[in-house]
C-alpha cells in the first residue's frame, strides 16, 4: 500500500509538468521554396534542382541547410503547373467557392535527404496554437508527389500511417498499387504494369525474339523490368541479358556497357530513369557502340537532357512509350508573367528580400533565367497530371465541405486526412481540358500512351514523332495502333532490324531446342518422311494421312504413288512377252501334234492327254496375264483360282500320262490286265476327278473369304502398293498344297518308272520335268514372301511361267527333236527298242 502512494504521489509532479510544456522547434526550420496562404493547404514535393550540396558534418558549428542547383526544368514545370491550377481553382465559382487554396511546394534536390526532411517539414509545419501548443492536425490536406518511384515509396511509407493522401503525377511502379502497404496512395497515371506488358507486345509485333534488357536498380527499374520479363516468356520473346545498375555505380555501368557489347541482341529494352539512360548513353557514346534498336520509356524517350550533339548515333530510331500531350489553356503565358507576378517569392525589383526570413533571393536567381522562356511548354507531358491531381484534390474537398453553388462551403467542418483518401476514392469528374478523372481499384488511372519515335529533321534536329498509341482502355484488338511506315529505325534506316537467336524455320523443318540455350535458340530439323509442316517456326512436324506422303519439300501431303504391275512398264511388257511367246510355242506344238498324230511317237503314251495338256499348259500360260494390270474385285478372284485349276488340270495330265508309263510296262507280263482298268476312260476320269477337286476347294476359298484388292501402305512409306489380299491364307494355302501333292506324287511314280526299258522312256522327261516344277515352286515361297510389292506379283508370275516352260519342254521338246529332225526313228520298231542303234 505504501508502494502504489508513493508511486501516484511522484506520478501527479511529472504529469502536471508535462501538462505546463511548450511544443518547441528543434533546429532550423525547412521552408518550402514556394508557398502561399490558404484555408486549405496542398503541400507538393518536386526535384526543381538536380545537385545536392551537403553541409559542412564536423559538427564544430550547427549545421546549415542544404543547398541545391541545376535547375531542372521539367520539374519546375511541375510546380508551375500546380500554382496555375490552384489560382485557377481559386478563382473559380463553383468548385470551392468561397475556401481558398493555399501550397507549400518543396524542392527536393534529387535527394532522399532532402525529400525526407521536405516531407517533415510537410507533415508538421511550424505553427503552434496560442498557448504554445501542438494543434495535433496536419499542416496539409494532401501532397503531390514525388516525381520518382523510389522516392514516392518512401514518402509514402512515411504518410501513411497518418493518413495523408499522396497523389503523384509520374511514379509508374507497380509497388505502389498494394493498397496494404500504401492505402493512402493516388496516382494520375497509370501503373507500370500495362507499360511493362505493353513493352514486351511491342517487341514481340516487330517480330523481335532475341533480346537485351536493362533497367534501374531501384523501384521503378527493378519491378516494371520483373513484369517485362515475365510477360516476353510468355509471348515467347527470349532474353539474351538483363542487367541493372544506379547512377552512382560506375563499375556496374561499365559491366552492363561490355555485356551489351559482346551480346548478339540488336534490340535493347531500356526501363531507365532518365538520369540512368544519360549515363548510359554516355559510355555507349564513348565506347561508339551503334547501330543497336533501343525500346524506352516513359521515364527517358521524351527528355530533352538526352539530346546531346552525339545522342543521335546511339538513340537514333529509337521507340518507347509517352505519356500523351495535353494542352493547358492559359499556361504558356501563365510561366512567363503572371507566375512571376503572384506566385514567385521574389520579385525582380525585391531580389534582396524575402517573405521568410531565412531564405535569400540570390538562390533563386538560377530560376530567374527562365523568366522569359516557354518554348518548352507545349512538349510538356506530365504537367497534365499535376493539373488533374490539384483537381482531384479540390473536388475531395468540395465535397466534404458540403459545398454548394451560390451558398459556398461550409468552413466549420474539421476536416481529417482519412476523409480526403476515401473522397479521392470515389471522385469522378470531368476537367476543362475534356479528360475524365476518376481513380482505380489501386489508385491510379488509365494506361494511356503515345508510342514515340526518335526522327532526325532535314537541319539536324531531333524529333519525338508520335507513331502510334496503346489505350487500356479499348478493346485488347484495338489498344494497341502503330504506323508502322512511319517509323525511322536505328542508324536512319527505313527497314526495321532483325534481331533473333535463330533465323525463322521454314515450312518443312520443325524447332529443336539447342541444349542449355534459351528456346528461342533453335536448330532447324527437317520432318521425316510421311511428316509435313506447312507454318514456319513450326514446333512439331504433322503426320501424312494414310494415303498421303509428304512432297519433297516437306510441306505439303499429296497423293502417294500407286504402285502395281501395269502392262506398261518395262517389267510388265517382258512378262507379256514371255507368257505369249509361251502360248505360242505351245500352240505350235500343238499344231505339229496335230499333224503328226499318225505317228507312232505321237500315239505313244495316250496321244488325248498329251493334246490335253498342251491344252492346259496353254491356259497356264496365259494365266499368268490375269496377274498384270491394276488389281480389281474380280481380277483378284479370277487370278488365284484360274491359276489353281490350270495347274491341277495340267499336272493331272502329267500324272496321266505317268500312271500310263507304268502300267503299260505292268502290263507286258503274261497274265497282266491292269490296263484294261486304266484305259482312256479311266484317264479321262482320273484328270477329270482330280480338277473337280481343285474347282471344289476353289469355290469353297471364295465362298467363304474371296480373294479382294488391297491398298498396302505400310510395306513401303511413301506407296501405296494395289495388290490382291489372299483373302484366306488357309484356301491360298490348300490350293498351292493340292497342286504341290499331285506334283510330289507325279514326281515319285516317274521316278519309279525311270529305268524301264522303253527306247524313248518318257518317264526320264516326266521325271525331270517335275524336278523342275518342284524346284520351282519351292524356292517360289521364300521369294514371294519376301519380295516387296509389285515384285511379289512379279515373282509368281515367274514361278507359273518358269513352271509351264520346264513341263513344255521337258515332256514335249525330245518329241518334237524327233518329229522334225529324226523322222527316221519315228517308227513303231524304233519305239520298240526292235533297231539296234548303229555304231560308229
């Protein structure tokens, strides 16, 4: 207990003490570098200078405030604008009628000390209630900036736990749209994310597939390259390098300036400050590397500091993208006399004063130089943007002072920061210009740009000729608009560069990805047979249809060629011949027969079956004409069974003839009769018997699975062979066994009856003749397995011919020799062996 009085007694001294403290200012106050009293305050924060001059830190004496030079104009700009704006808005009936605005505009050097300390200064004021009191309200109801993404970061993180709503009119990275770290954050321009995208669209239109990427290494040049990067994989672009460095790291500049120099790339996409671009067109300058096509942006393409005397050489030709121009009614001669007349804080007559003590007019006197100078006006592109941010600004308040026409606002209402950002939120208005402004989900506005390209004029000078437009607006077909003939490329050239790993596939040849290289380093392939590719850069070859091969040049499919033993060829007309030069010499055989059929040799051995199998082997013969010519249902029918008939009937005969042979020697011994039961009745039965049983398996073949024409197109690729399927291999098969019986059977009985002593043994020929046909057809079933296409057929021609020649000539040609050349031995003693020959 005696604890917690002491405790509450030494609590009440400290806490009245603190009750009784003044708010004090520590140290030298910022003050703004142009300001104006109002009701209403806009604070804004703009890079006017670019050389930061730091102070003496050997803290012997107190530090003074830092000090800035190079003016840079397009910022000063900036500031212009917004003052115009504001005397604009104040002048103005029916936007904030009767509320004045008043601006505290800052310079921030280019610096993060100097931003950081301006927006301090912003953020607190100097002014303190009557009783020395901290008001515990913002000194300001919005800022405008910055004008670098890097720089709006910070100045955001910084505001925006208090609320204060920061609009800012140039910085693009997409950073600042995650409305968790920045919810107070508004921008009057679009977000890098479409210009990134809309980079990597770009190259990609111009058929670019190989290219170089450099960038800033900081917000802006670090997050709008990852969305570049991104979205070229996804279009197929590929990147030889990305590299990155800051302005004040000469070493990492030299290393992007060798990597650029050694790369393939001919086009470069540049996501630079356009502090960044100047170093680096400076030491391209110095390494005189030309001749490469450079895609900018918004930050650079349009900067009058890039154009130098040697500029030209590296950026000639290049292209990128720009805010679009708008012009401001009244503000080229707003710079040039009523600025310097109501907003500047040192008049020309007064340069020794000033409305704050503390400042001298002498560091205004580098800005006095431009007193006179508005050239630059009309080429300003973002001085629309602050136009629009004061705007937005104006309407937010309008609409929370409950402003009304001829009544004006109400200027009791406490108005806090938070109010202001969720106003800003929902604020759609028109300006006078005629641009609608209203903000996004994120906070900014719609992508708009000009695409930009850099032309060289007839005297020398360095144009930025708008060549085209991208509107996130439209529709994805219409966004993007470019005038392609236009455009001047890298070195003054009229044709557009190339700039690829791999040259374009042609039709034909299909994409191989080289091993460890980017897919945009290809080899060409061509497609294999049957395989066509009729686009170029074609990732995979299509398969031919069936009947379709692929044309020499591999980029089309056309018909394959047919393929089958045609009358016409070389192999057909030989096979012709020979089938009807057999025909005719066994018709004239025949007809020597014929003649002769008095004869004894004609009469020996059953004269009927030797003119029966002249017969048939004349049906042989030409039946292997029904395998020429192009396969048809009934060609391939007929072919396979004339050919099995025909033979039978002709073996049949042969076998006829045989049995004959045997039995008539059989029959010579006392008390044989074996002749009378194989008579010529029983002959013509035997042959008769025989056939029918070839006609029965014939017709059972193509009753149950006929023989059929076929297209083949598997044997050979790029044929298709027409050729007869069997239909049935088993009847195929039972028709070549049957005809392969009754030879071996033929074969053996004549082999039997070889030795008989008959002066002209037939048996001998028979025997040999057989041989023949056996030899014949069994070396026939390897080859026709084997032979491909049209040479199958060929094959079995051959066998049928071979076959019918062999019987022909070994049974008939010992006859003939004796008709024609030896008359005298065609006597019935001579056959009866009853003539000794003579000796020599």
């Amino acid at each position: 207990m005696v604890y917690i009085i002491w405790t509450l007694l030494l609590f009440i001294p400290l806490k009245a003490k603190a009750e009784n403290s003044l708010c004090q200012m520590m140290g030298q106050h910022n003050n703004p570098l142009i300001s104006k009293e109002g009701e209403v305050t806009i604070g804004a924060l703009f890079p006017i200078h670019s050389i930061e001059t730091l102070p003496s830190f050997e803290f012997t004496v107190k530090p003074q405030l830092l000090s800035c030079s190079s003016v840079n104009l397009r910022d000063f700009r900036m500031a212009q604008t917004m003052t115009f704006a504001i005397d604009e808005i104040n002048k103005n009936q029916s936007l904030l009628p009767n509320v004045s605005i008043g601006y505290r505009i800052y310079d921030t050097c280019g610096s993060r000390l100097s931003s950081m300390s301006a927006t301090m200064a912003l953020m607190n004021g100097k002014e303190f209630s009557a009783e020395g009191k901290c008001k515990g309200q913002p000194a300001i109801h919005a800022i405008i900036g910055e004008t670098e993404s890097s720089a709006t970061v910070i100045l955001s993180r910084t505001t925006g736990p208090f609320k204060i709503p920061v609009i800012s009119h140039s910085a693009t990275c997409e950073c600042l749209s995650n409305r968790k770290n920045h919810p107070s954050f508004f921008r009057t321009i679009a977000s890098d994310y479409h210009q990134s995208r809309a980079l990597a669209y770009i190259v990609k239109h111009f058929g670019w597939s190989w290219v170089g990427a450099v960038n800033s290494d900081n917000d802006y040049g670090n997050n709008g390259m990852a969305i570049f990067l991104n979205t070229a994989q996804e279009e197929g672009i590929c990147v030889e390098y990305s590299e990155k460095f800051y302005r004040t790291d000469p070493e990492k500049l030299r290393k992007v300036v060798d990597t650029i120099k050694n790369s393939t790339a001919k086009v470069i996409v540049a996501f630079l400050t356009s502090l960044e671009m100047e170093n680096l067109l400076q030491e391209l300058t110095n390494a005189n590397i030309t001749g490469l096509q450079i895609i900018g942006v918004e930050a650079w393409i349009t900067a009058n500091s890039l154009l130098t005397p040697n500029s030209f050489r590296v950026l000639g030709g290049s292209l990128g993208f720009a805010v679009p121009k708008v012009n401001i009614q009244g503000f080229s001669n707003y710079v040039i006399k009523e600025f310097w007349e109501t907003a500047f804080p040192c008049p020309e007559t007064e340069i020794n004063s000033s409305q704050y003590s503390s400042l001298s007019c002498n560091s205004y006197h580098d800005l006095f130089l431009l007193k006179k100078y508005n050239e630059d006006v009309p080429e300003q592109r973002y001085a629309s943007n602050v136009y629009k941010a004061v705007y937005a600004v104006a309407h937010a308040l309008h609409s929370l002072l409950k402003c009304k026409v001829n009544k004006g606002c109400r200027k009791d209402l406490k108005i806090q920061p938070q109010q202001v950002v969720d106003t800003l939120r929902i604020i759609n208005f028109t300006i006078n210009m005629g641009d609608h402004v209203w903000f996004d989900s994120t906070g900014a506005t719609i992508a708009q740009y000009e695409v930009i390209n850099w032309q060289q004029d007839s005297d020398g000078s360095i144009q930025f000729k708008t060549v085209g437009y991208f509107d996130a607006s439209l529709p994805d077909d219409q966004r993007f608009v470019l005038s392609t003939e236009s455009i001047i490329w890298t070195g003054g050239q009229l044709e557009k560069p190339k700039s690829v790993c791999s040259e374009n596939c042609p039709a034909g040849t299909r994409k191989a990805v080289q091993k460890g290289r980017p897919v945009c380093c290809y080899d060409c392939i061509p497609c294999a047979d049957g395989e066509i590719s009729n686009d170029t850069d074609s990732v995979n070859c299509k398969q031919c249809p069936g009947e379709y091969w692929s044309n020499a040049e591999k980029n089309k499919c056309v018909l394959k060629t047919v393929e089958f033993l045609s009358f016409t060829e070389v192999m057909g007309v030989v096979l012709v011949f020979f089938s009807l030069f057999g025909v005719g010499l066994t018709v004239l055989v025949a007809i020597l027969f014929y003649s002769k059929k008095e004869t004894p040799i004609v009469k020996a051995n059953n004269s009927e079956l030797s003119f029966l199998l002249l017969f048939s082997l004349t049906l042989c013969f030409l039946c292997s004409l029904t395998f020429i010519g192009q396969p048809t249902e009934w060609s391939c029918m007929l072919r396979h069974t004339t050919f099995g008939i025909t033979f039978v009937l002709c073996i049949s005969c042969v076998l006829g003839k045989t049995v004959v042979v045997l039995m008539a020697f059989r029959a010579t011994h006392p008390g044989n009769y074996i002749m009378k039961w194989f008579g010529p009745v029983q002959q013509r039965l035997s042959v008769i018997a025989l056939t029918l049983i070839q006609v029965l398996i014939c017709v059972l073949w193509l009753t149950i699975s006929p023989p059929f024409p076929y297209k083949n197109m598997k044997y050979f690729k790029g044929k298709t062979i027409l050729e007869c399927n069997l239909g049935s291999t088993i009847g195929f098969s039972a028709v070549l066994g049957y005809i392969g019986l009754l030879a071996v059977l033929c074969f053996f009985l004549a082999f039997l009856a070889r030795t008989l002593p008959d002066k002209f043994n037939e048996a001998k020929f028979i025997t040999f003749s057989m041989l023949i046909f056996c030899a014949v057809w069994i070396t026939f079933i390897p080859s026709y397995v084997s032979s491909p296409g049209k040479l199958t057929v060929a094959v079995e021609i051959f066998a049928i011919l071979a076959s019918s020649f062999g019987l022909l000539f070994c049974i008939f040609a010992p006859k003939c020799y004796v008709i024609l050349l030896k008359p005298e031995q065609n006597t019935k003693p001579h056959m009866m062996g009853k003539i000794s020959p003579k000796s020599f």
